[in-house]
C-alpha cells in the first residue's frame, strides 16, 4: 500500500526545549493511499514503482519507520535522530549550512530533502547509496552524524523497549534487528511525497493558480535560463513531474573556496577506495567532499559533480547546493547567470546566460510556484526573508560575466599536469 503522512511543525535541529526527550514529535496523518491520490501531478505509475518488491509498504512498517525516523536513542550519545537534519517543518531540510550531528561535529555537506526519494535513482548529494535501504544505514554510522559503531548498536539501544520489540514482531515476524530497522526508516522515507503545488494546479488546467511574474518564468526555464538542461524538461515534451535528470553535473560552486583542482590532484593519485563507509566519511568529514560523486566513481570526468536536485519546495528548502553556500533563490540564479566558476570539469552545458533583473524575479517566481500545498505557509514566510536578504546582499552577482562570454575551459588533461 502507497504511504503518506501530512506535514506537521517540529522543533528544528539542535533546539533545546526537546534536548531531555529522546524522541522528537512524528507528523501526523493517515497512512493510506486516499492521502496521496489527491494530490495533484502525482505520477501514480512511478510512485507504484517506485515500492520495492523486498520492502513492500505496509500502515504499521511505515509507523514503526516514523517512530525510528524520530528517535534520538539511535544515535550514539542520544542527541541526534534523522529527523534533527530533516525536520518536517523546513520539508524535511535543517536550514543550515551543513548539518550538525552527535558531539555538536558539524559536516561538510547540506542535508537534502527526503520529500520524493522514493523516485531517486541514487541517493545523497554524490550516490553512494543506490535505495533508500543503504541510505538509511550511513547517517547512523558515520561519527559526524548519529555515530554509531554499526547497525546492531543503533538497534540495542532500543532493544529494551517493549513497544518497538512488539512491533518489530507485528510487521516482520521476527524480533528487533538492524537491517529491519533501516527497513522500516526507508518505508517511511518512501511515504513522504509531496506534489500538489501551485504549478501543479495551473498544469492542471486552473490559469489564475501561478502569478504572470512565475508564468514568464517558466517560459525561461527551458529557454534563455537553460534549466531544462539538468533539470530534466525537454523543449518538445515537458517533464512537470520530477525536475530533476537524476544524473550528475560539475556547475562550479565552490571551487575556490574548496580548492578543488588541488584537491582533484591529490584524489587522483590517493583515493581509490571502494568501501561504502570509507568513501561516506571522506563526504562528510573531509575537504575531499568537494570532489562529489568522483569519490564514488573514480572517473576523472566526475570531479566535483553532485547530483542535480528536484527542485520541488526548493523555496522551503534553503541554503542551496551541495555545500550550501547560496542563502537564497537569487543567490542560485545569479550564479548560473555567470556561468558558474570555471574549472577543467565544469559542465560544458554551464555558461554565461545574460538575465535581466526581472528576468531573474520572474524565476525565482517560478521556481516558488512549486512549492506543495502543505508548506504554503512556510513558502510565503521564506519568499519574503529570502527577498529581504537578496535586497541588502546578492554575493554572486557578476553582470560582467553574466553578460560576456563564455570563457574558455582549462584542459582537464592538463590540470595536474607537473609545473614547469
């Protein structure tokens, strides 16, 4: 049976008027098909298969998952859950730079939204994990995250209480254990979807859904902005559904700041581990978590790709890219507008686009308008402090660029190339 739940508000990451619980508060809502068929632009036949034939939801496993999702006590020193970095309220996102974990540590990486991974083909920001299965088990072990030595620790550490041995028996036949409760975490995960937006409705056939400011905006999406590009929205058949190409693209974000070539060169000669937790900690708690999904793959061309997110409750959930350094909308916008950052990686589809300003408001519009029912509240609240901000501060503006050419690429071949 197809899942879902209704968003409800938490205490964000790190509060401290839940720090003497060891839960934080579940959303509420009926686990049921009914719940999600309303939704408007649900695609019914993905979302059916998208359910795994070893994992098949069920009302209770997903409640159980809930339950985990929320529970400090799977963490080491009973501080963090999965829920503190993807908390229901921001759509399931923190709002910070990078999330913090057990011991106050603080990672590399923005914590993405877990609204729609059920449709992901690769999961986290490099896909290192291919189901929501795997995804589920690398937070609890990493040591910047819930820190746990492995999977049997996170489930003794509630193997005492009698409510979760019931139920583990109830919905697997069998008494607590790890890999049923990362089971249980990625049914949950699956049952939270989240369609139903303005967009959505003005797709629909209702014109007076979206403002003529995000109309316009769509209408450069997959034109002079080039969103379509990785955003998955071809000129002849538009894809509304998912936003996203699923696929991985170096859009020079940091590269500077992060100094990826040296980096590169260094992972290049050094970094050849396949080990799944190996390569999780380096995305986490290195500065080789700038090299994206080259940790995963190995593949040169892969230097600094990350995966292209949906932009689904984008509004809702700030800061942007992998190491979420754009605090707002206008932020990301002004820094395709430029073309990126150069680099030997860069993808060749990242160039200069010459937006006007209203051309720019008239995206961000757009990319609001997708923005799901449930968070119609916290989209308006976050439009308006995101305009406030990008009033006083717009850091990656650079009409220089953004109106000149496209510079030439530096041979990747030659970037680690010995200095003479």
């Amino acid at each position: 049976m197809l899942v879902v739940s209704v968003a409800a508000l938490l205490v964000g990451c790190g509060s401290t008027n839940q720090a003497a619980r060891s839960t934080l508060d579940p959303p509420t809502g009926g686990f049921n098909l009914i719940s999600v068929a309303h939704q408007v632009g649900l695609p019914v036949a993905a979302t059916l298969a998208a359910i795994p034939a070893d994992n098949p939801q069920t009302p209770d496993k997903v409640a159980l998952g809930a339950k985990l999702f929320f529970d400090r006590r799977l963490s080491l020193d009973g501080t963090v859950a999965c829920g503190s970095c993807h908390n229901p309220a921001r759509a399931f996102s923190d709002g910070r730079t990078a999330s913090v974990g057990v011991k106050g540590r603080v990672g590399q990486r923005n914590a993405p939204t877990i609204l729609n991974t059920l449709y992901s083909k690769t999961l986290f920001w490099d896909g290192r994990a291919t189901t929501l299965e795997e995804q589920a088990v690398l937070p609890i072990l990493n040591p910047s995250e819930m820190g746990q030595a492995n999977l049997d620790a996170a489930a003794a550490a509630i193997a005492n209480d009698g409510e979760y041995r019931s139920a583990f028996q109830k919905v697997f036949g069998r008494p607590l254990n790890g890999p049923d409760l990362a089971r249980a975490i990625a049914s949950y995960e699956r049952s939270e979807i989240a369609f139903a937006s303005p967009f959505d409705e003005s797709a629909n056939g209702n014109a007076r859904a979206i403002s003529d400011s995000a109309r316009r905006g769509w209408a450069l999406f997959s034109t002079k902005a080039r969103c379509n590009s990785c955003h998955a929205v071809e000129d002849t058949t538009p894809d509304r559904t998912f936003f996203t190409d699923q696929s991985f693209h170096n859009i020079g974000v940091g590269i500077d700041r992060h100094n990826v070539v040296t980096l590169a060169c260094e992972a290049q000669a050094r970094f050849n581990t396949r080990n799944v937790l190996a390569i999780d900690r380096a995305a986490i708690q290195t500065d080789m978590s700038a090299l994206g999904s080259f940790l995963v793959t190995k593949q040169p061309a892969d230097i600094a790709t990350f995966k292209t997110p949906s932009l689904r409750n984008v509004l809702v959930t700030a800061p942007y890219f992998h190491d979420g350094s754009a605090r707002t909308l206008w932020d990301v916008v002004d820094h395709y507008n430029k073309g990126g950052m150069n680099n030997p990686w860069l993808d060749e589809k990242i160039r200069p686009l010459g937006l006007s300003e209203t051309e720019i408001d008239d995206l961000v519009a757009f990319l609001a308008s997708l923005t799901s029912a449930q968070f119609r509240e916290q989209g308006a609240k976050a439009l308006a402090v995101q305009r406030e901000i990008a009033r006083a501060s717009r850091p990656e503006r650079d009409n220089a660029r953004a109106f000149g050419p496209k510079p030439t690429r530096p041979d990747p071949a030659l970037a680690c190339a010995p200095k003479t």
